[in-house]
C-alpha cells in the first residue's frame, strides 16, 4: 500500500474504486502554441503527437454507443492544432451531449483559427480557458511575453458572443494554477478577486474561476529537486481532507490519450500509467461495463488531489 491507500484506508475508502463514466475527457494532441513552466504534459510548439482519424471514429462510436457518457471534455495542448477538432466537436454536439473545450485563448489568433470563437458558440460549448492570473506579469510570466494581451482581447471578443453573459447559455469558466508548486487558494475568494479585476481592467466577465493546484510532474516537475518535490507531497498529504474522496475525478471520468490509450486521469496519462483493465485499456478495446467500476491506480501525487478543498478539472471537490 502507498502512502495515499494508508490514508484513504483510515477513513475507509479503500480501494478507490471508479462509480460510473460521465466525462469522456480526450486530448486530441500535445502540440501547443505555447510552453507553460508548469505544464504536466509537457506541450510545446515542437510536439508531434495527434490523434489519429481513426481514433476519432472510435471515439464518436463510443458516444452514440453509450447514453451514461453525458460529457465530452476536449483538452491537449492545443487540440485546436488537431485537423478532427470540428468534426468532433460537432457529432458531439450533434448528439446532444454537452462538450466542454479547453483553451488557452492564444491558440485564437494562430493562422486558421480567427474563426474558432463564432463556431463553439454556434454549437454552444462550453470553453474553459487557462488564465493563470489576472495580471499581465503573472500572466507572461508562465506563458510567455504578450499572451496576456491575446487572452484580453480573446475574452473580449468572446463575451461580445454572448460568453459569459447571463440569458446566453454560453458558459466559459476560467482557469487559475499558481506558477509553482503550491495548493490553490480558496476558489471562492479568488473568483471574487478575478470578478472584480477582470471587470474592472478589462469590462470582461465570466461564469465560473477553477482554481486548480500543481502537480509537481512534467515540467515542473523536472524543474523542481528531489527534495522540493518531497516537502511539496508532505505538505499536500498534511492537507488531506476525507470529504474529497468521493467526488475524486477519476470516479467519474476517464482520461483518452493521442493514441487511444485509457487512463484514470490527464496526471497518469502524463506518466504513462495506463488503467488497471488490461483487456480494456484502449479505445479500440473500451468495456464500459468493466471500466466504469475499475479499481483506480493510485500513488502519494494522488494528495494533490485531495488537499484542502480538493482539486480536478472542474474546481474545488469539497
Ligand atoms: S499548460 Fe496548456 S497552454 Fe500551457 S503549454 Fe501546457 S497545454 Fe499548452
Ligand atoms: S491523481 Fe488522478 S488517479 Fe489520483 S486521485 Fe487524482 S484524478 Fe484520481
């Protein structure tokens, strides 16, 4: 048992187990316009890795296939770069299930993509979007000199769409990651803090902030010591906190890579640590029935998770 099981076994819930699969979430490619410090996947402008067609096939026939899954969450890199991206954003949309896309607002101003922003809204996706501060320093600092500026203008554009105007139904939810290791702060307080600045800088507005912490893997990870990379996991493990348990991300999604390998979690897939279901750890292979109730692989980064008020993709757990 590893330091996370120990823990998760004294408020009995051991084994984590997964409860359904709500949230297909899909990285279409870890080609990115941009290369984050902090970025666990380590995306760039010289990655190579693209889903294929025929994955993105499969993955549209998983879909219709299977009414429990209710979410397609689009993520990389940049998926945009990913010549299936529409297509798939489509058929999903198509379908009548919800598709949320990550973005990191840059991406917008790349060649071929101006005019991204009116075809999410037209299909009504809900965009999360990376937005580490709302200062330009804090900004720059992380992504790189003027992506600040593009991710202003981005917004701008975006809530002229109807983005995060009440009566619209267009959601976007912004994502905050502090620019080391470190727990996030409360997400209440810093969606306040974001509200107020972003309106008052900028006239923007926005539906929900995501605060999410670092996982001390990827970049990071290589940038930080042995040691720093220890007191980070202490801390997170002191920080431990039972009622995160449950709501867990891996319970309830299941993370797809470029090349159609299943994993628990973007983490995992990071470190190749494919799930525990040997003859179903593909797209190509997907065993709803016996994935939706797998035994999850954890290790002590799984802390990261469930410190304080807990973190995944979609906030705060607790
Ligand atoms: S954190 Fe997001 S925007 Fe930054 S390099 Fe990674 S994938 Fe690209
Ligand atoms: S790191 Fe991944 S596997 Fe571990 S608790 Fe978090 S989402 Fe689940």
């Amino acid at each position: 048992m590893n330091a996370f099981d120990k823990k998760i076994s004294s408020v009995n819930s051991y084994p984590l187990t997964a409860e359904n699969i709500t949230i297909l979430q899909v990285n279409m490619g870890y080609k990115c316009n941009l290369r984050c410090t902090h970025c666990h996947i380590e995306a760039s402008p010289e990655r190579k890795e693209a889903m294929s067609s025929s994955t993105v096939d499969r993955i549209i026939d998983i879909l219709k296939k299977h009414d429990e899954i209710t979410t397609l969450d689009i993520t990389g890199g940049s998926p945009e770069y990913n010549p299936n991206y529409r297509l798939l954003v489509k058929m999903t949309a198509d379908m009548g299930k919800k598709v949320i896309v990550r973005t990191n607002l840059a991406i917008y101003f790349e060649p071929g993509m101006s005019d991204l922003p009116e075809f999410l809204a037209e299909h009504k996706v809900k965009i999360v979007a990376s937005l580490p501060c709302y200062t330009k320093d804090g900004v720059d600092g992380q992504r790189g000199k003027g992506t600040y500026d593009r991710a202003v203008s981005a917004l701008k554009r975006l809530n002229k769409l109807g983005y995060g105007r009440e009566g619209t139904g267009l959601e976007i939810d912004l994502m905050f990651n502090p620019a080391k290791e470190g727990v996030a702060p409360d997400q209440h307080m810093l969606e306040n803090a974001y509200r107020e600045k972003l309106k008052e800088l900028h006239g923007i507005t926005f539906n929900h902030l995501i605060a999410l912490s670092n996982m001390p893997i990827g970049r990071l990870g290589r940038a930080m010591s042995v040691i720093e990379k220890e007191v980070y996991l202490k801390q997170l493990e002191e920080k431990f906190n039972p009622d995160t348990v449950k709501n867990v991300m891996c319970r309830h999604l299941i993370s797809v890579a470029p090349d159609g390998t299943l994993y628990d979690c973007d983490f995992w897939q990071a470190l190749k640590l494919s799930v525990n279901e040997r003859t179903s750890n593909t797209v190509n292979s997907f065993d709803y029935a016996s994935l939706s109730n797998r035994d999850i692989v954890t290790a002590p980064l799984c802390f990261m998770c469930t410190a304080g008020a807990g973190a995944s993709c979609s906030g705060a757990l607790a």
